[in-house]
C-alpha cells in the first residue's frame, strides 16, 4: 500500500505480532505498520471487523494498538523506539493490558 | 440469573404483535371530546415506561418532552436494577422495589418481543463494596438499621469479608476490605432501555412530541389543558413524570412533589473484555463492555459542568476496587441532575381537587420501570391509584413529618 | 520534558503546534510572557508542516515551497524562549483555564491565565459505503506520512473527493515519481454558480495561480472523472472503487472532502459555537482578536474556521498580540494593524473556494447501511430512523444508538448526525446543535484520572 520514498533515517528494530519489523527514526508506529503492509491493526471491539488507520494524525483512533504491553494507543502519534514489541488488537481489549 | 416468579408472568398476557392499541373497556367508557385520554408531561424513563404501561391498556396516550439538551436523569443513569439498602426510613419503599425487581424479566421479555431490542436484564446478584473497615463498619450498620425497622420485607443482604467478595469477584484489590452482597441486585442496559421504550410506545401508537415543554396545567370542561409553546394539548387525564420539574408543574392541578436535585457523575472506560460477573454499586460492566463509575452526589444543578476532583475520586477508588482497571482508557465523562425527592423516595399521587392527575416521581426511574409500566399506568388508566399499594408514597407524608 | 517537569502555573498555554501555535507561541514569548506551548505529535508543525523539523523528504520540489515555509515559523518558535512539549496530550480545559495534560501517561493540571487553542482542522468525515475498510483513509492521511516519513502510495491508487488538498496531494504524489490510476472528482457541478459572484475576489489572491498551476500538473498526468457517487467494496480490505462512472480495481482508495475546525476542546470548555453555513461545519464565536465567549481563552488558526496554513499563523500572532496586552500591557509588540492587513489578503478568496469545493449532500448526508458512527458502527438507516420517532437531537441520538460514545468522541459522526436529524426533522443543523462534550476531550488512562489533585469536598462527594 506505501513504500518507501528515500531510505533516510536509521533503522529501527520493533517486532509486529512478535514477527521483527524494520522502521526508521522518523516513523510513528502506525507509519511503521503501514510500510510493514500490515492487513489490519486491530479489528472492532462491536463487529469485529479489520481497520487499519484512517487519519493518522490522531482523530479517527482506527489505528489503535497494544504498545510495549499497553493497549489502545494511537499508533499514530506514538514514534518507534528500538526494541518496541507492537500487538494488534482483536475486538475488547482485556482489562489490565 | 434470577427468574421471576411465573405469577407476574402471567399478568402480561400475550403481547400483541403489529397492534397499535389494545382497547380496553375502561378508557373508552370514559373517553370524551379530547383529543388524548392521557397525556404523560416527560419524556424520560418514568414518562416512557408509564406511556407504555397506559397504551397497553388501550389508552390514548401522548408524552409531551423537552428537546435535545434538556436535563435528563435517563441519560445520566447508572443503570443498576438495585435492591439492597433500600427502604432505610420507608420501609414500605423495600417491598416496591422487590416487587418491580421481581417483575424485571418479564417486563424485560414483553419489551424483546414488542420490539426486538435486548435491554440485556440480568440479576446475578450485586455487591456494595467497602475499602476500609470503617466504611464496612458504615455498611453493617446501615444494613442493621434497615432491617430492623418494622414491617421491612427480609430481602437476603450479606456482609463479607476481603475472602469471600474473592471469590466471586476475583480482580478485586487487596484494598477492598469486604462488602455487602445482595442476590436480588441486577442491572440492564439503561441506555438501551430508553431507546426500547420509545421504540415500543411509537409502536403502540403513543404520540410523542419533542420540544413541547409544558408552561401551564388548567382543568377546564372535565379535561386537562396543557400550555406548550407549539400548541394546547387536551386530555381527559395528566401524569406528571417530569422528574424534578415536578416540583413546579404538581402545584398547578392540586399536588405538590417536594424535590432537592442533585448532580452525579459518571466515568466511562472504553470497551473491555467481561472480567466482573456481578455489578457494585459505584462499579459495573455494561454487556458492551464498557465500565461505569460513578455514585458522586453534589449540590450543584449545572448539568453542563463536571467537577474533574470528582470523577477523579471516582476513578481512584474503582482503581483501588480493582487495580486491573488502572490502564483502561477513560472515553468518556457524564453529569446529570439526579431526580430526588426531598426524602429520596418515591412520590405518588392523585389530585384531590383536580380528578384524574397524578404524579409518577422518583430517584431510581430503572428499577423501578416495571413497576410504572405495569402497576402504576393500569391504576392511571383505571382512573385511580390502588391506595394498598402506595398510599406510603403520596406527598401528604411530608406533613404528617412536619406535624409530628 | 516529564508531566512532573512542568510548572503548576504559565501565563500562556499554547495548544497545538502547528501555524497558528507557533507564531503565537513566539510572538508571546519574545513579548516576556511565559510560555508553554503543548503539542501532541511528535514534532511541532501541524498537519500542513507535518515533519518539518525531520522530514526524509529532502527534494524540496516534492512538497513545495509552501510546506517548506513551515520551516521559519518552528525555527523561530524554537528561539523565541516558549517551552515547547510535543507528544504532550491536551485532555480538558475548562473556563477557569486549568488545563488537563498528558506527557507518556502522567497526567498534570496546569494553570493559565490566558489560553489560546490552537487545534486547527481534521478532514471533513465522507461516509461513504466501505469507507471504514482497510485501504481506505484520507487524503490528509497519505500526505502525512509522505511528509514526515517519506512513504508513498503503492499500488493502485484511487483518490476521489474534491478540494484543494486533494489536487495539493496528488500533485505531490506525481513529483515524488508515484502514481495516481484515477482521480473521481465529487465536486458538484452547479457550485460554480454559487462561487463565480467571489471569482474576482480569488482572481487577486495568491491561491488564484498556485490553484490553476496546481490543476494542469495533476490533470496532465491523471484521468480526472467527474462522478456523482463513489463506494469502497472488497472483503476485509478494499479491492475496488465503485462509482456512477464504473467500477475500478485499486488498493488504496484516498477520501477528501474539506476540512473542518476541530471543535472538540473549545467545546469541552464551554465555548460558544455557530453553524458556518458557507463551510458546512460548526466554528466558535470569536471577536476581532480570536478570543471565545469563554474569557481568557481564544482560538486562533483553522479551528477558528478554515481560512488555511499562512492565514492560520496571522491569526495566532493577533491572538498572541491580545493575550501580551492583558498579560503585560508594557511589551512591545508588532502593529496588530498590520497583522491584520496581512490576514484579509490571506482570507481573500476562500468565499470562492468554499463555494466551489462545498460538497454535495449526498457525500455528506448518507444512506441505508453506509456506517455513521465508525467507532459505534451505527448506520446512516438507523440515525435517520431514530431521528424519525422523534429524537430531535445529536445528545439524545447517542444515548438511543450510542453514536459518538467510542473513542474519537464524535471527531468522525458529529457533522454527519446534525445534517442527518437536520434533514429527517425538516430542521436546520443551527437549530439541532452538536453533541456536548466534557473531559477527557482524548482519552485518559483511569489511573491518571486517579492521579489528579481531590479536594476534600470532592472526595466527600464519592466517599460515603
């Protein structure tokens, strides 16, 4: 769906549903998922149905995902780390993470 | 899940599908040159679940409500279907509530049928949980003091310790010191409640007019007129479910309903997966998933405002109930004007002076729907109220207070 | 720069980074007043400078030169002495102007004693049938992370929609060397009527040649179809554009229709609002200096209606100039009179541009089991048939279907279910109002509502 234009920035190591991904520096997570070609990042909590993100610039909270263990992050404003572990997130999200 | 004894199921009867009235002979004996036989003055959960319960005795009925920003108590709601602590200094208050409690399912089963709509009734018994042994303290004692009032119906409350709340509701924090539990507690989908009400009552041919606040009630020529600022409606008899705007609106056909408003707030997370089977009094976990917070009290009536140290208070001591709760996201906030009488109980009444009005009042418009629905519209509609069931409830015990 | 970092006081909070927060944000600052401007995305420009202090983007002919204008505007933010704190969450304001803010799941409240909102604009929402599939966001969306990431669309690219940030992205796109399969113009043709009365007007504003120039790249290069309704369809992800014209294959399918001033925080705060008829969109009442019905608070940029990226910083210099005059009437301070000037010329021509990009009702106002409420997943069959059994309101509305009540708040159905009761109650979206918003205006974990300051009073309120 989206490639890369230049190869600028370093490389950022996250892992995508425990799968490794590749970022760089200057990505938000949901940039990363995207590059990634990710099919979904989390399915609806009412039908279940698979969204990827829709605004990416904080409104449309499509993009939410579990990061470092925390659930329902906008994916979109959060920028990768080295290391990052991202989960997709499948319908409700589970009390206490 | 409790079912309700098969008595209360009987006096439903079948509901009627595609029916747009179910003429009984009563009103029609009655029926004059007005346009209604009732009109119900507000549109929330009490007007809604009376216009329904008048409609299903083959009333005409029309609901006069306010618009889109009107003060709503039903929106504002907690939705529990509640039992335990009631009835501590009306003692009269217990056995109503048991009784509509009771008649839940059944309510709840005619409304799936009449509509479709779930309004998810489920009473796998609540909890009021205490986070010091002080408040538990607090707790044993209220529950003592009600109990032994006389003539108190012994519904099954029971104080338990950090161990036994455990182990029927496992995610508890160490800090929950205990609480009370209550097999008759339960609660719905209040929200869905609203819209399910509205749905049947269109269904029954109920006229429901939005943005037609009532300004004025007169009696003239046997029939009551109500002002509005679109036109005068005519009814041979008025049901005042206006919640606190009662308090204004019962002067003007002879009744009076002492009201003291207050403001609740309510935190709302987003949806989570189910992890609490029994609902707490300030906690509970929608069937969508959702969990609500609330139980604040505050003498203010701004609706539109909300005191954050409140629902902070909130949000701290459902964390401390249960830790897990701690990173789920807060979507949303809410206040509402509590509906409250000045004694926090129930008013009904008809009016002496002015024949065939009445007031339908009180706090906990959920729970007590079924009882509006299907005890309190017949005795509207037989034209008058069945005084072995609620004369406790008629205002005139704010005098009889005030003389002793 | 942690939550706990921050000082309990400043005399100007600034919220939102982009052209309006900054040039406010500077102005403020360099005038002595100190500081604080709060900003949620990683890095300060907005949405039209996205990434502007770290775009991969080095060919300064892909953006433009007028994305690289942004450039100067965060240059100067940086040097003016205003604290800047991206990745800083603004959750509540309220009309005593404690702000509610979040910086990597700490929550503070901040006092200010002059507030400007800076929030600016998101895309007008374009319910269309499928547009919650996966392959299908926004125009405003793609440009973003071709702006701050250097990602390009990949496969086969649709756009449809109309306004000026639709041709601005696929002409982008063009010089970035991607591709475009089709462009599905939504633009009704009769909107030219409504806008020629404004043509002079525009034919003297700088938009006037960029917009034309703009046209020709794109259209050269793209077949451009004028259509009357478009769908997304594909299952679990879109496969194909369906329209009036036909129907298309295609992977990523880019929906604009306008922007709209992000209404949510003014709201939350108690700001008072009117229905822009012209622009199809609720915008706060602000007088000459862009303060709001709410004293102390202002908003500048597009939040305060949509007027554009260079009008946007005009606008947050003059509220700057007026929070400075009450804050420390001895600065010095640009002629506010000047500024002004500066602003007519920018705002000269949008009543053109307006007009002619006004989208069609049926893009806005849609039908059957089109979905409304994406968080909810409430359809536009339902809105309508709610608002027909008598439920006169957006309040009302998302207590019966829940609309509204997921985790954008509203951000993505509120316009659409006014227009909707609107149009089934024969009424007017001025008359039926938008959904009443309180804190947390973005989500809060309920640990960090837990963390916030408790009076006595208020504790007494819960405890009993």
């Amino acid at each position: 769906m989206f490639k890369r234009l230049a190869d600028a920035g370093a490389v950022v190591a996250l892992t995508v549903d425990g799968k490794p991904v590749q970022a760089r520096s200057c990505d938000t997570v949901a940039a990363a998922l995207l590059a990634a070609g990710i099919d979904r990042c989390r399915t609806t909590p009412v039908t279940g149905a698979p969204r990827l993100p829709y605004c990416l610039m904080g409104v449309c909270f499509d993009c939410l995902v579990t990061i470092d263990g925390v659930g329902s992050r906008q994916a979109c404003l959060v920028p990768v780390h080295e290391g990052m572990t991202v989960e997709t997130q499948q319908g409700r999200r589970e009390a206490g993470r | 899940m409790a079912a309700s004894p098969p008595t209360l199921q009987s006096s439903f009867g079948g509901p009627v599908q595609g029916a747009r009235r179910m003429p009984s002979e009563a009103p029609q004996e009655r029926r004059g040159a007005s346009e209604f036989d009732v009109a119900v003055v507000g549109g929330g959960l009490v007007g809604v679940a009376t216009a329904w319960g008048l409609a299903r005795e083959g009333c005409r009925v029309v609901v006069l409500d306010e618009g889109d920003r009107a003060v709503r108590a039903s929106r504002g709601n907690f939705a529990l279907v509640w039992v335990q602590s009631k009835g501590l200094g009306l003692a009269p208050y217990a056995g109503w509530t048991i009784r509509s409690s009771n008649a839940w399912e059944g309510f709840a089963q005619t409304l799936k049928e009449e509509t479709g709509l779930d309004v998810c009734f489920q009473r796998p018994g609540g909890f009021h949980l205490s986070l010091s042994e002080r408040e538990l303290e607090a707790r044993a004692n209220s529950l003592k003091r009600l109990h032994n009032q006389p003539g108190i119906v012994d519904y099954k409350t029971e104080i338990m310790d950090h161990a036994q709340v455990a182990r029927m509701l496992p995610d508890i924090g160490l800090e929950v010191v205990g609480g009370s539990y209550c097999p008759l507690d339960g609660h719905v989908n209040s929200l869905r409640l609203f819209r399910t009400l509205h749905t049947a009552i269109k269904a029954r041919g109920v006229t429901y007019l939005p943005s037609h606040r009532v300004e004025n009630i007169t009696r003239e020529g046997g029939e009551f007129r109500l002002t509005t600022a679109h036109r005068e409606i005519r009814a041979n008899r008025v049901a005042l479910a206006a919640g606190n705007a009662n308090m204004h609106l019962a002067p003007m056909v002879g009744l009076e309903c002492p009201m003291r408003p207050e403001r609740g707030q309510i935190v709302v997370t987003e949806r989570l997966r189910p992890f609490l089977r029994h609902p707490v009094v300030t906690l509970r976990q929608t069937d969508e998933g959702t969990v609500m917070i609330g139980d604040s009290k505050e003498e203010r009536t701004d609706p539109a405002g909300l005191t954050l140290g409140v629902s902070a208070t909130e949000a701290e001591r459902a964390v401390r109930m249960f830790p897990v709760l701690g990173s789920a996201n807060v979507v949303r906030t809410w206040s509402a004007i509590r509906v409250m009488t000045q004694d926090g109980f129930p008013i009904y009444d008809e009016s002496e002076s002015h024949p065939g009005a009445f007031t339908v009042c009180c706090h906990s418009g959920v729970t007590l729907a079924a009882n509006h629905a299907l005890t309190i519209a017949p005795m509207i509609a037989r034209g008058a109220l069945d005084k072995s069931l609620v004369a406790p409830f008629s205002a005139r015990r704010f005098h009889v207070q005030e003389a002793g | 720069m942690n939550a706990v970092d921050l000082a309990p006081s400043y005399d100007l909070v600034v919220i939102g980074g982009g052209p309006a927060g900054l040039a406010a944000a500077s102005l403020a600052a360099r005038a002595g007043v100190t500081t604080v401007l709060f900003d949620e995305n990683p890095g300060v420009g907005g949405q039209i400078y996205r990434g502007i202090t770290s775009t991969p983007v080095i060919n300064r002919s892909i953006l433009g030169e007028d994305y690289w204008a942004g450039e100067a505007l965060a240059n100067e933010a940086k040097a003016s002495g205003a604290l800047i704190v991206n990745g800083a969450t603004v959750w509540s304001l309220d009309p005593e102007r404690i702000v509610g803010v979040s910086i990597a799941g700490k929550a503070r409240m901040i006092e200010a004693r002059r507030v400007i909102i800076a929030t600016g604009s998101q895309e007008r929402p374009f319910p269309i049938p499928g547009w919650t599939l996966p392959g299908v966001m926004t125009a405003g969306a793609a440009q973003t992370v071709l702006k701050a990431q250097g990602l390009l669309p990949d496969g086969r690219t649709v756009m449809a929609g109309t306004g000026p940030l639709m041709w601005l992205l696929a002409a982008q796109i063009l010089r970035a060397g991607g591709r475009l399969e089709a462009i599905l113009d939504t633009t009704p043709r009769r909107n030219l009527l409504r806008a020629a009365p404004h043509l002079p007007d525009f034919m003297l504003s700088p938009y006037f040649a960029k917009g034309l120039a703009l046209l020709r790249e794109v259209k050269a290069k793209v077949p451009v179809r004028r259509v009357a309704s478009v769908a997304a369809a594909g299952d679990g992800k879109l496969s194909e554009v369906v329209s009036d014209r036909g129907r298309m294959p295609a992977d990523l399918l880019l929906l604009h229709q306008g922007v709209v001033p992000n209404v949510n925080l003014a709201l939350a705060a108690g700001a008072t609002h009117e229905w822009n008829e012209r622009q199809l969109c609720f915008q706060p009442v602000l007088d000459q200096d862009f303060s709001s019905s709410v004293p102390g608070i202002a908003v500048a940029g597009d939040g305060a209606g949509i007027a554009g990226g260079t009008a946007a910083a005009e606008r947050g210099r003059l509220a700057a100039i007026a929070a400075v005059r009450a804050l420390r009437p001895e600065a010095r301070l640009p002629d506010p009179q000047s500024v002004r000037q500066r602003l007519q010329r920018e705002e000269m021509g949008r009543a053109f541009l307006d007009w002619l990009n006004r989208p069609a009702d049926s893009f806005r106002q849609p039908e059957g089991e089109t979905l409304v409420c994406r968080c909810e997943e409430v359809t536009a069959a339902q809105v309508r048939a709610t608002a027909d059994m008598g439920c006169e309101g957006p309040n009302q509305m998302k207590a019966f279907l829940r609309c509204g009540m997921g985790p954008c708040q509203g951000r993505l159905c509120g316009l659409t279910v006014t227009e909707l009761i609107a149009t089934q109650r024969k009424s007017t979206p001025a008359a039926v109002g938008y959904y009443r918003l309180r804190p947390p205006v973005k989500p809060i974990t309920l640990a960090e509502l837990a963390s916030l300051p408790i009076s006595e009073a208020e504790r007494k309120a819960v405890e009993r």
